[in-house]
C-alpha cells in the first residue's frame, strides 16, 4: 500500500510516525508534487496555525496537487489542522483561503465562559450515517484536542457542512464538528496519535479499511445537538519529570525540595558539592512509559540539567524525548532551554530552532520559563509586542497551543499593611498563616534570580503575548507535600483566560481535588508523589470522579 504523510514542515509529525510504527505500518513522505500519484493513501496530520500550513503548501507546490488527489477519490485522513484546511477559511488568517472542499469558515471559540485554547480530552457524540462507519471511534472513551478554532455544528443553519459531520463534541456551550467523513475523506479535529490507546484504535480503523468500503453513501440529513449543561471536558492529571545529568554524567529524573534537587548530605565523605549528590529517582524514558501506562493525561519533561546552552549539546536530551515519544501516545511537553543560544561551533540558534528541534524529535509542546519573563519585561517597557520574543515566534509557527510558558515564582513577604507597588496582589494569610501577608514575585533560572515582576503581570503579559497555557509552579511548595497553594492560582486565574496547569505542592489524591473545585484549573502536575510511588495516578482520577468532575476514562 502506498502510505504517504504530508509533511508541511512546521507541526509535530513524529507523534504519528511513532503510532504507525507501533502498528506496525511503514510509509513515505510527500516531498515533492508528484508523490501524489505515487499515494494510494494519504494522512495529513497538521499541527499548528493554520497560515502557516496554507503557507508552506503553497510554497511547495503541494496545495493544489494535494486537492487533485483529495477529488480523485483515493482515501484522505487529515488531523487538526489537515481536517481545518478542508474548509473554506478560517478566521484565525483571513488573508488566506482553503481547500474549499467544506463549505463553511472555522472560527475562534468564545472565551467568556471557558479558557480557549481547548486543550485535553473531551468525549465525542457519533452521529448517525447512512454507511454507519463509526471509523474506530467510540462514544465511551475520550480523545485529546488542542486548538483555538473549530468548525461549528449548525445544521439548522448549515445543512451543507453538517452533512460531513461524523461526531460532535461540546466545549463550554458550543457544540462543535471533532470529525467529519464523506466518501474518501475521514478528519478528525482531535488527535488520535496523541489519545493513547483509544486513538490508536483509530488509527488502525483507517489503515485497515479497504478502499471498497469507503462508501459514497448519500448523505444523512443532520439534526441539531443542543448544548448539555455540562461538557465532556477532563480534568487533566500530568506527571512532570524534572531531567538533569547527575555528578556521573547520566540524565536522570530528579526531584527537588523548594527546587534543590540535592540530597541534604553530601555523596561521599570529603566531597565538596554544596549540598549531596543530586537525588536520582529513576530513567527519563520509563518513567515516562509507567506514567503512561499508569493512565497519565498528559507528561512533561523539563530539561533542568546544567549543559543546555546549545542544541548540539543538548543532544543527550534529544534522545530522551525522541525515545520517550515512541513509548506514549499521550501529549509530551519539553521545558528548560527554549531559548536563543550559539552553539560551540558558533551557529547561532534561535528559540524557534531550538523549539523546532524538540517538535522534531517528538514533543507536542514546549514550555518557556526564563525568557518568558525577559520577554515581558521588554513589552512592559517599550510599551507592546515586537513580534521577536520566543513565545511570539513559535506560537506563529505552530499555534499558540503548543506554547506553555512555566512560571516559577516565589513568596515575598511583607507587612500586611504594605502599600507598594504590588498591593493590588497582596494575600492575607488565613488559618496557620493568620497575621502574614505577600506578594508573587516572578523568578528565572529555575528560581535562582529574583525579578522585579509579579506573578500577575507575567501571566497576563504571556497571554498578550501569545502563550496558549501557563504551568504555574510555587517554589514555596514545591517538593512539600503540603498541596497546591491555592491562594496563588486563584489570584492567576482571575486575571488570564487560557488553561492552567497548577504545579507543586501535591501530597494527595484529595489535593487535586481541592485545587480542582477551589480554582476551576483544567489541569493539576504533581512530581515527587508519583516518582516516589506514594499516590497512584488512577487514584487522583477516582477521587475526582467520586466528587463530581470528569476525569478520563
Ligand atoms: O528557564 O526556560 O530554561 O526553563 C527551566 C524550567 O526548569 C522551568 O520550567 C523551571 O520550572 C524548571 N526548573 C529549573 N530548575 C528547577 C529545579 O527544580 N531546580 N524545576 C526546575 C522545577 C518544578 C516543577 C515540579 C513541581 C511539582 N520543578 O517542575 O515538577 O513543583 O513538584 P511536586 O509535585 O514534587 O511538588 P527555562
């Protein structure tokens, strides 16, 4: 069979690579116009912002060829961004056109009652058809979705376009197309290669569907979906891996207390490390395989080790994210070292290079910490965005969904009746914190350097900037055990409306709970619980599902 994948250079096309080697299919690339008549079948499986995928097909020359070879008849699975450019337009880039081959514009979620981007797993509704395909798909499980724009269901209003409509999914109150299906063509808006083993299953529907089967059976009248009051929506459980070579040279997962990843004694009498030897809880890669064996929704992977100052020598860590996206099906986020750098033979590097190596290698999205904090300190001086920091560059190139931006800050205490600048952000203490006040204040290089910039601005000056979810760290909580600090992420997510990660503190199944209920995050990462085997992963999601929240299935 002649399995081709249209690669449009920007996106992350490993992932799919990796399911079909899992299944144990091969394929080509389409590098050239021609490799259409070579293709028997063909995947698109785009990531990103939609220009950009326009863009560079018609560049290369493979825009029209690509829908020559859609109305020729032979099958066609596009993702994301390759089901989007089967429309006509999309108004995340007016300036540019689609295929055309829907008839119907892809529009900007409403972000005022729900963060947008979508971001993690929802369920899907199938629809009825006359062929009764379901293409693997199945109303009881979950998939995974990150995207700001979606197609909207209206069959009341658009019969045309919801007769290609093959499932729906409900995000907030909107019901939206998540696949559409006519004759040759499958898309689904969600990612299979990244819904672990229910996407897969997908995938091998599709792969293993003869052409004959793919029916043109005519089109079944749609009817309207009203909104639930309530969407499939989960909350996300994600398992972090902080990454560092140890004093032997090895990268190994570490863990920190207050982010000091040492042990408290020193590795041998007579060394003279500040501190022990870095703490080692275990490989990069199997840990990643437990976790997602365990049924984590999601891994991140955060580079903290100390010789990430260029993508040449940061090679070692290439090939863990490159191995680990062999072993998961579930989204990967690379963190550390997003950044400008020079390697040692002098090339310089920008961050969209570097980022665009870790994409390459497997990851689904990459998380800036330091040069977050630079970069908005420049906008709040020259008064607006210059289109050149990291967050700008790589959420143009591959959709603000794949940009994360980590914030680690840091308590400042203060009197309580402190009138400085930050007032407007100050926390009184309750409880055992009764008679204390504080501020957030933003740091870089993992906590090593104080910035004169609190939590707030930061949030909401990425946000401006163009970051599609923020990971919020507490260097106060961190490695302790003691749960979220609650206080900071309400403060955040009253000021931002893209999703939030809440980050450190987790010690049980009942904290991911509190967070959830208390704060309305999407997601909540904890590091040291699951390294140290102490709270599974399936007993975070029974708790939440016991009190009343989604959790995937
Ligand atoms: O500045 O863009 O190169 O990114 C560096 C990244 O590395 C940042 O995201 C920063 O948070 C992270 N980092 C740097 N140094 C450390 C360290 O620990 N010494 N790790 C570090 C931060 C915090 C979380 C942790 C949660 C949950 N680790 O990643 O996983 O706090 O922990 P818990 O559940 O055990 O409480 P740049």
């Amino acid at each position: 069979m002649g399995l081709f994948f249209l690669d449009y250079g920007a996106g992350n096309v490993q992932s799919l690579a990796n399911s079909l080697k899992k299944l144990g299919y091969d394929f080509q690339w389409i590098t050239s116009p021609d490799d259409f008549h070579k293709a028997t079948s063909l995947i698109f499986p785009g990531v990103g912002a939609f220009e950009s995928a326009i863009v560079a097909l018609e560049s290369r020359g493979l825009l029209d060829p690509l829908r020559e070879y859609i109305k020729s008849g032979k099958p066609y699975f596009g993702i994301c961004i390759g089901m989007q450019v089967l429309f006509e337009a999309s108004t995340e880039s007016p300036k540019v056109k689609g295929l055309g081959i829907i008839p119907c514009v892809i529009d900007l979620f409403d972000n005022s009652d729900k963060a947008v981007p979508h971001i993690g797993w929802n369920s899907v509704d199938l629809l009825d058809s006359a062929d009764k395909s379901d293409e693997g798909l199945d109303s009881s499980s979950d998939y995974y979705f990150v995207h700001s724009y979606r197609a909207p269901y209206d069959p009341d209003n658009n019969p045309a376009t919801a007769e290609w409509a093959h499932s729906v999914t409900q995000y907030g109150q909107e019901v939206f197309i998540a696949s559409v299906r006519k004759g040759n063509v499958f898309g689904a808006q969600f990612h299979p290669e990244k819904s672990g083993e229910a996407g897969l299953k997908i995938i091998a529907a599709w792969l293993g569907e003869s052409e004959a089967l793919r029916s043109n059976a005519p089109p079944t009248p749609r009817v309207s979906r009203p909104p639930r009051s309530k969407d499939g929506l989960t909350k996300r459980i994600v398992a972090c891996m902080d990454v560092r070579s140890n004093d032997a040279g090895d990268l190994v997962v570490t863990k920190g207390d207050q982010y000091d990843v040492r042990e408290k004694t020193p590795s041998a009498p007579g060394k003279t490390e500040i501190g022990g030897a870095v703490r080692n809880l275990g490989k990069p890669v199997a840990l990643a395989a437990k976790y997602y064996a365990a049924g984590a929704d999601e891994l991140c992977l955060m580079n903290i080790t100390s010789f990430r100052h260029s993508p040449l020598r940061d090679q070692p860590m290439l090939a863990v994210v490159r191995a680990a996206a062999e072993e998961v099906f579930v989204p990967l986020t690379i963190g550390g070292g997003i950044k400008d750098t020079t390697d040692p033979d002098g090339t310089r590097r920008s961050a969209l290079d570097v980022a665009s190596l870790y994409f390459r290698a497997g990851a689904d999205k990459v998380s800036i910490a330091s040069e977050a904090v630079y970069a908005v300190e420049r906008m709040l001086k020259n008064g607006g965005p210059d289109g050149t920091s990291a967050i700008e560059t790589i959420a143009h190139a591959y959709g603000r969904q794949a940009v994360v931006v980590s914030i680690d800050p840091r308590r400042v205490y203060v009197d309580p009746n402190y009138d400085g600048p930050h007032k407007d952000e100050l926390i009184l203490g309750k409880g055992d914190e009764e008679g204390k006040a504080w501020w957030y204040q933003c740091t870089t290089s993992g906590g090593r350097e104080n910035r004169d910039l609190s939590v707030v601005q930061l949030a909401k000056g990425v946000e401006k900037l163009g970051a599609g979810e923020l990971v919020l760290n507490s260097i106060d909580r961190d490695g302790t055990g003691k749960g979220f600090d609650i206080d900071l992420i309400q403060l955040v997510r009253r000021n931002v409306r893209i999703p939030m990660i809440a980050s450190s503190g987790a010690g049980t199944a009942a904290h991911f709970v509190e967070v959830f209920h208390k704060t309305g995050v999407e997601a909540a990462l904890a590091a040291g619980i699951f390294h140290r085997g102490e709270v599974g992963i399936d007993e975070i999601k029974n708790a939440v599902s016991v009190a009343g929240l989604n959790a995937r299935r």
